[in-house]
C-alpha cells in the first residue's frame, strides 16, 4: 500500500490549526477552565483569556471589543445576526444575493416573510448592485446580506458599494473571506468562523456596529454573546490564528493567487471546462470548475486516489441529491464540478502534480462514458 | 421531434445521452430530455451554452415529467 499522505486541497471547507493556535490552544486549556463569570481566580484567569481573545479578533476585524460576540459556529453568526437585526427593526424582510451561504438561505426559509428578496448574479457571480439597491427600498425590509466572497467560486462582492436607505443594516459574510483578504470598513454587523482561517472549529464570530439596532432573537439575555458557556480555549486559541494569519497574508495570499492561476489556466485547456467565478476579484486561494459529461462524485473519488483532496459542489456529492445553487444562480454548469482551495502550506510542485492528475482524471472518466 | 427517455439516469447521465444523440438530429431540429435529475434544468440550458446548441426551453412531457428541448444549430 501506497502511504504518501493526501495532498489537501479543501481549505475552504475547513483549514488544518495554524500552527500558533495549536500552542495558544495548549497553553489556554490550562488556563482557561474557570467560568468567566465568577470573581474567583480561576474565573478571573478565564475572564482575562476571553477578553483578550475578544480584543485580538475585534481588531483584525476592524471592529470595538464591544462589538464582537463569539457564537458556536459561523453559521449560528448568521442566524443571530440577520435574526438579530430583524428583531430589533420589527420588521421581517431580508434581501441578499442569490449565492449566499446555506445558513443565509436557511435562515430566511425558517423565518418566512413575503419581504425576502433575492437578488440576481451575473455569470461571474457578482451581484447586480442596482437590483440590491431596489430590493432594499421596498416595504418591510429589515436587513440586507451580503458575502464578502462566495465560498464556492470564490468571487468578491462589492460589497462597499452597496447602496442601502440609511434605516436598513448590512449583514456581510466574511466567512469566506477573513484572513484571506482585507476586509471592508462598510458593515453594520459582519461574520466568520474560525476555522476557515485556522483557528479551531466551533468558534464562530458575529460583530455588530455600536448603533445598529439589534435584539437577542433567541432566548436569554438580551446581549449580543448568546447563553451558554463559552469555549475560552478555542477562542483564545482562534484569535492567535486570525493574528498569525494576517501578518502573513500578503505573501501567503499573492503565492496562492497565482497557483490559484495556473490551475485555472490548465483547466479551463481542458476540452468542455469551463471555470468558474471571477478570474480577478476572487479569493487568492480557491477556484472552481466544471467538466462536461463527467460525475461530481466520479471525479472526486479519482482525485482522492490519486492522492488529491477536493470538494464538488454537484449534486450527486450534497446530501440532498440537489445541485449547488450557486453554480445554479450563475447559470454554470452543476456536474462535474471541482472546487480546489489551498492553504499556506501548499506548494508548487504539489500543485503541479494536481494539474497532472486532473488531466489524466477528466480523459479516464469521459473514455468510460464513451464520449 | 426526437425524446430521449433519461427518467431514471442520474446526473449528469442525462447530459451525456444528449450530447450521444446529438448527430442524429438534423441541423435545426429539436431534441428533448426528459429527466427527474435536478441537474438537468441548469445543465442542459449550461450544455447548450459551452456546446454552442440553442436551448429552446422547458416543458412537460405526457406523463408530466420535466422536459428540456434543444434545437441542433452545428
């Protein structure tokens, strides 16, 4: 048996521990036992930690201490953010792009109005700015949400932009985006989730401007930080990630960018692929392409043989059997899709290697198809 | 008009029969896909886009299946 480790190619779904947090993470579990709330030393010692974890991710996000709350995961970001806002506003609609994430699109589903809108994305991905503008006027509007980059093709929304009524807050995604580029100062409430930058998973983040309405949707205190005991340690441990992170992004992010490029180029040389989202303002390290006649799932399993770790965004790969709205939304085409993110770590001889073991991947799979 | 029957093929097996079937239809003709897949309804209109075929639109074959038609133009 072939024991060459797996060449992980998956970073967007889910980053291995950035080294820094995985000795933050260590030192804080010591440490950080103690309920925050309790005046005795120990409670005090974790006090001290979360603080500081809150202080660190505040400033990488642009944003006051006081502003950021930590939630379980970013998808609990979202829900208490965008409920949050409609809570507070006493109204129900939320607009956003078509290519948010699930937990935007479930969000939305589980609180239903007639006031949600979508708004429709050009073929790259990008939202059609004029559009959002006229959604976000009609009756009933309580907020907007909008990606800082989408999490499948990886193109950037301009999100400072937006044009919004002065009453009606922006909720941007950054899930995608922290740590991989700079972040906008346009937002009302914004949110991410640590292990997407490194930290460790469970650690979600939601911030919300001082001055934007927004009330608890859930309950318990009505205090941005939800009830329930916090996880010191991660959160300590995915601030040291998201500070580490950002001292190397420029470099980490430009050597990406242009492997990210070349695995374009090679793709889209491909007979019948065509590559997905922004080939500009995207994110430096993911792309994604689709291959005519060819099976998500096939061709994810001839990678991972290959020793090459990818996600799909076909159907035959979701749960539900549904192909991925994204792709949908941007009228590309849902099968035969590949989605490659790389992390710090990946090099250019790897990614040489993927390039090879594409090629030959896509000619094994459509000569079986016949075709 | 030629109806490929791909009821039951899973994605994107429905693409694939109409990519086969393709030469047997007169250029200009209309060919349909009749599939449960989900895919079908964003991949055909996608295949017709990257393979240069006009797709003319989507309706209900007689047992009220969805129906994806594509006229040859090459």
């Amino acid at each position: 048996m072939s024991s060459t480790p797996e060449v992980y190619l998956d970073a967007a779904s889910s980053q291995r521990l950035h080294p820094a947090a995985r000795d933050t993470l260590i030192a804080a579990l010591e440490r950080g036992y103690g309920d925050p709330r309790r005046l005795h030393g120990a409670g005090r010692d974790a006090r001290i930690l979360l603080d500081n974890a809150r202080a660190v991710i505040a400033e990488c996000l642009g944003a006051q201490p006081e502003e950021v709350a930590f939630t379980a995961s970013g998808t609990e970001a979202v829900q208490r953010g965008l409920l949050g806002l409609a809570a507070a506003s006493g109204l129900s609609g939320i607009v956003h792009t078509a290519v948010e994430h699930s937990s935007v699109l479930h969000t939305l589903a589980w609180r239903d109005s007639p006031a949600h809108a979508s708004v429709a994305v050009d073929g790259t991905g990008r939202v059609d700015l004029d559009a959002l503008a006229e959604a976000s006027r009609r009756d009933g509007v309580a907020a907007v949400a909008v990606q800082l980059a989408n999490q499948e093709v990886g193109t950037l929304q301009p999100v400072s932009d937006v044009d919004l009524p002065r009453s009606v807050p922006l909720l941007v995604d950054a899930a995608a985006a922290v740590g991989h580029v700079v972040l906008p100062e346009r937002w009302d409430a914004l949110t991410a989730s640590a292990h997407k930058w490194g930290g460790p998973a469970g650690v979600g983040v939601l911030a919300v401007r001082r001055g934007t309405g927004w009330t608890n949707p859930f309950p318990g205190d009505d205090a941005l930080t939800a009830d329930g005991f916090p996880n010191v340690p991660a959160a300590l441990a995915a601030a040291a990630a998201l500070q580490a992170v950002l001292t190397e992004r420029e470099e980490v992010a430009a050597r990406q960018f242009r492997m990210v490029e070349q695995i374009r180029t090679i793709a889209a040389a491909l007979p019948d692929t065509e590559v997905v989202g922004d080939p500009v303002a995207r994110l430096p390290h993911l792309v994604t392409f689709s291959c005519l006649y060819v099976g998500g799932d096939e061709i994810v399993a001839a990678l991972a043989q290959r020793g090459y770790g990818v996600a799909s965004g076909s159907a035959c790969t979701a749960s539900t059997l549904e192909p991925s709205h994204v792709l949908a939304a941007m009228g590309a085409l849902t099968h035969g899709n590949v989605r490659v993110s790389l992390d710090r770590s990946t090099t250019e001889a790897q990614v040489d290697g993927f390039c090879a073991a594409l090629t030959e991947a896509v000619a094994g799979i459509r000569a079986r198809a016949g075709l | 008009m030629l109806e490929l029957d791909c009821r039951d093929l899973p994605c994107p097996r429905p693409i694939i029969e109409l990519a086969k079937a393709l030469p047997s239809v007169v250029v200009g003709d209309l060919l349909a896909v009749v599939a449960r897949d989900p895919a079908a309804r964003y991949d055909v209109p996608a295949w017709c886009r990257m393979r240069e075929q006009e797709y003319v639109g989507e309706d209900l074959a007689d047992d009220g299946l969805p129906r994806f038609v594509v006229r040859r133009l090459s």
